[in-house]
C-alpha cells in the first residue's frame, strides 16, 4: 500500500465530489481542497486528464502560473 496525498474538487459539469491522488511532496495521506495545494502537488497534478462518472472530462492547471518561485538553499556549511 502506497503513501500519497489527495486534492478534492468538485466536478464543474456535475458537482460531483472527486479525488486525486499524488505521490509528489511528503505524502502524509493529508487531502487538500484546491485552493490551498501545495505547488509540488499542484505541478504533478496539473493538465492531467481528470474523468467523472457523469462523463466530463476536464484538467486541473495551476492559477494563476506562477512566473518566480522562491529557492531556498538545503544542506552542510
């Protein structure tokens, strides 16, 4: 059994709860709503095909695309 994390959202045709699953990040079996992913999550989620039961088939994109991130330097003196 693997771990991973969830970001839930509902379907924009039929208001349909769904989930996806992400293996990117710390995958600490926690469930985001989309308004709060966090960014590692959101870049292996983003433009994946997402498919409802009621037959909709749509994506997921990062908003807005962010055009600078912050690095932050990890590691021995």
């Amino acid at each position: 059994m693997g771990v991973y994390d969830s970001v839930e959202f509902n379907c924009p045709h039929c208001g349909t709860t769904l989930t996806e699953q992400s293996k990117a990040g710390r995958c600490e079996l926690r469930t985001y709503k989309l308004d709060d992913v966090p960014y590692v999550i959101a870049v292996d989620l983003s433009d994946a095909v997402i498919r409802c039961n009621c037959g909709a088939k749509f994506k997921l994109r990062i908003h807005p695309v962010p055009i600078r991130v912050a690095l932050e330097i990890i590691g021995d003196k």
